[in-house]
C-alpha cells in the first residue's frame, strides 16, 4: 500500500519540475492549493491539490496514475488530470487528495 501523503510530502518541491515515467512530460510544480478550516475529528489529513504546470502543446498528458519523479527529490505515484486553462500558452493539470 502507498503511503498516505501530505500536503508537508511536496512543500519542499514548488517550483521543482516533476518528470512523469514513461512519458516525456516535465511539469513545474506550480502550487498547492488547501484550505484552513478546522478538520472534523478522525480526519487523517488535509485536503489539498496540487497544480502543475506546462506549455500549450498538441499533445497533453493523459489523466491517469502515473510515478512521479521530482527534480532532486522523491518518487511518488500520484493519479493526475489536465484542467481546462484559459491561458493560450499553457496547459495545467492537477492532482487531488481528499
């Protein structure tokens, strides 16, 4: 079983690229995104998301599980999805831990 992460697992990593194994995607770790409201009891962590974020090209990478390998940093997999972008020159894409 994975581990469960946490939001402290990719502080660290902002502004680091992650390469997505066995594609030849290369993201910066744009930023998290949490909220701080008080968390019901037995809660065993904090929702976060995590935005990463790359150039506008033809080809995007597909929503799906991928190992994800941080610049200088651990692996770990993570399911991620594109987000509709309204910049013309990027494409984001997220990964959600509830």
């Amino acid at each position: 079983m994975d581990e469960m992460l946490q939001i402290e697992n990719f502080k660290p990593h902002v502004g680091k690229l992650v390469r997505f194994k066995g594609t030849p995607f290369a993201l910066a770790l744009e930023r998290i995104i949490s909220d701080r409201k008080r968390l019901p009891k037995g809660v065993k962590r904090r929702p976060f998301m995590l935005i990463f974020r790359g150039p506008k090209e033809r080809d995007y990478l597909p929503e799906g599980l991928y190992e994800c390998e941080i610049e200088n940093g651990p692996t770990y997999r993570i399911y991620v999805a594109p987000v509709h972008t309204l910049e013309p020159d990027r494409q984001d894409y997220q990964a959600v831990f509830n």
